[in-house]
C-alpha cells in the first residue's frame, strides 16, 4: 500500500482494507478493477458487498445492487464512507 497525500493508490490493497474497515462484524471486499475481475464475478454469484477501485483511464463496470467504486486515488476516507453505506445496507 502506498498512501500519498491522504490518496489510497498502489499495490497491495490488503493492507488498507485492513486498516479502514467499516463496521465491526461487516464485511465489504475492496476489488481492483479491472485486475480482479474474476473475483469480483465470484463476490456477485455469492451476493457479496464489494466495493470497485478503479484504476485510472479504465471505465467501471455496470454495477450490481451490492456494489459500490472509486476511481483511484482516493482518499481514504470516501472508501471507507463507500463501504460503511454497503455494510449498513447488506448486513452480514
């Protein structure tokens, strides 16, 4: 993870998921799109909350219900703002 001016942006993202989850006991997996596609398919066939970094220059898909994205960079504070909405709407 590389964090810069307050901007999320860089490999990985594990690590800043970690460290901006929404609510205890929620979970939203953070994606790379395009880059993490097939698990992004895999995260809608079991109705999972995601939510879709975007890289820069690429288009962001159309989005299924339990979905939200970003385009990269983004503060951290939209993402987690981003997954805490989906974490109150798709409790788990």
């Amino acid at each position: 993870m590389i964090v810069s001016s307050g901007a999320v942006t860089g490999e990985p993202v594990t690590s800043l998921v970690r460290s901006i989850a929404p609510a205890a006991g929620a979970t939203v997996e953070v994606l790379r799109w395009p880059a993490e596609a097939g698990r992004r398919a895999q995260l809608a066939a079991r109705a999972r909350p995601r939510v879709l970094l975007v890289e820069p220059g690429e288009l962001p898909p159309p989005l299924d219900p339990e979905e939200d994205w970003v385009r990269l960079p983004v503060p951290a504070r939209d993402l987690r703002a981003r997954r805490a909405r989906l974490a109150r709407r798709y409790p788990q």
